[in-house]
C-alpha cells in the first residue's frame, strides 16, 4: 500500500526525473530512502553521458547499496522511482537486497507514452551441458 510519506517521496523520484531532462538526459529518476524516510541517495539515467547501457538511476542505487549498506539495514530500504524498473534493474534489485520499490509509471504505461520504448524478446537457447557446467558451480559453492 502506498501512502502519503511515499508519495512525497514518489515525487522527489519525478522531480528527478525532470531534472535529467534539463541536463539533456534521459527522464528517469530514482532514490533511496531508509527506514525512517531520510533519503540516502539520488540517481538519474545517464546512459547516453556515459556511453553505459547499465547506467539507469535503480541500478546504480542497487549497486550503491550493496557496497555501502549492510543486509540488515539494505533490507530496510524502500527505492522511489520515478518508472517501474526494468529487468536488469530488477534483478540488481534482488541482489542487493533492497526491502521495497515504489514506482510511478508502470512499464505499460510508459510504452504508452514511448512506444517506441519497449524491449524486443531475445531469443535463448538452453540449458545444455549441464554435466559440465555443473563443475564450477559446485567447486565453488560445494567447497
């Protein structure tokens, strides 16, 4: 449930997001708040300044917190953003160990609004070779 603390902290994320766009890029914005709602860190998209197709403003916070918080207090957070994270984001999400995201636009909505923005599907093939696969795997997390 979303409620007025998140809000104003949903619109902090947007204002951003606006801000990106007068330094000539993309509209995406994100923070990180604790779990008192102090906001620890703000981001924005920079993939086109930094020639860095992983520079969206959730996985940088994710990757942030990963090295700066520790589990107990990762989990505490809550991420504002100004869109619904993608799959990557999502996944660095995930794996830092981020409590909560709040977002504004879904990912539907922003097609909507961009429709060229939407992501083609790759295809993938697999899993194959599983008996030789496994060989690092388990030399790694069996030891």
């Amino acid at each position: 449930m979303i409620t007025t603390a998140d809000e104003e902290l949903l619109r902090r994320a947007i204002a951003i997001a606006a801000q990106a766009v007068t330094l000539g890029d993309a509209p995406y914005g994100s923070l990180l708040a604790g779990p008192d709602g102090k906001i620890l860190v703000e981001a924005h998209n920079t993939v086109q300044r930094d020639n860095d197709i992983s520079a969206h403003p959730e996985l940088k916070l994710a990757r942030w917190a990963a090295r700066e918080l520790d589990r107990e207090t990762a989990a505490g957070t809550t991420m504002y953003t100004s869109c619904q994270p993608c799959g990557m984001c999502t996944g660095g999400i995930v794996r830092s160990g981020l409590g909560r995201v709040v977002y504004a636009l879904s990912t539907e909505q922003l097609i909507g609004l961009n429709p060229s923005g939407g992501w083609p599907e790759i295809a993938q093939d697999g899993p194959a070779l599983f008996d030789e696969a496994r060989v690092p795997i388990e030399a790694y997390y069996l030891r």
